[in-house]
C-alpha cells in the first residue's frame, strides 16, 4: 500500500519560511509520476498549490506563486515545498499526493499555522 508521510509544518510569524518534506512509501516508479502539494484550510476543500513533472518542471498556482516552490529528488522518493514570505492565509495542513485526478490514500498530511 502506496502512503505519503508529510512533515515540516509548525507554527510560524508572518514573513517566515518553512520547507515541507514527503516521504512516499511503497510507490514504484515515483520518478515516472506527476507528483503535487495540496493544502486545506479549515472549512475549505482541499485545494491545489503546486504540482511537477517527473522530470522537475514545477507548475505553482497562481496564487501562490513567487512564495512557493516545489522540487522533487528521484533518487530518495521525495517531494518538497518551499514556502517563503508566509502569509496567515497559507494556515491549512498541507498534503502531498499525485497530481491529476488520479489521487491515492491521503496522508496525514502536515499542519502550517502562520500567525503572530
């Protein structure tokens, strides 16, 4: 069975930074995938906020683009999301997963609260 282990979030001031991990366990071929960050705010549904191609071309959405980065390591199964200049709207846990309509069990997933 195919889980996705975030990790990274916390509590942090308006301005700070943050760079979230996902380990993916047990999925072969990870290198092959198009692989996305989701985030879900509290009383939202859950929502987009970056995706990448199996060979590292980042797509961030729009609202969030100049302050997020996504980047993945083949190699050890990785996917990561760099978040600059965080805002107290980005407050949501965050979840890894593949991209596109063809989602696995959700992780955990890794909680950001940005406040003062």
């Amino acid at each position: 069975q195919v889980t996705f282990v975030e990790s990274g979030g916390g509590l942090v001031q308006p301005g700070g930074s943050l760079k979230l991990s996902c380990a993916t366990n047990n999925l072969m071929y990870f290198s092959a995938y198009n692989m996305a960050w989701y985030r879900r705010a509290s009383g939202e549904q859950r929502e987009l906020v970056a995706e990448i191609s199996p060979d590292g071309r980042p797509n961030v959405q729009d609202a969030v683009k100049g302050r997020f980065a996504i980047s993945r390591d083949n190699a050890k199964r990785q996917l990561y999301l760099q978040i600059d200049n965080l805002r107290p709207e980005d407050t949501a846990v965050y979840y890894c997963n593949l991209a596109g309509l063809g989602t696995l069990d959700w992780g955990q997933g890794t909680r950001v609260t940005v406040s003062s």
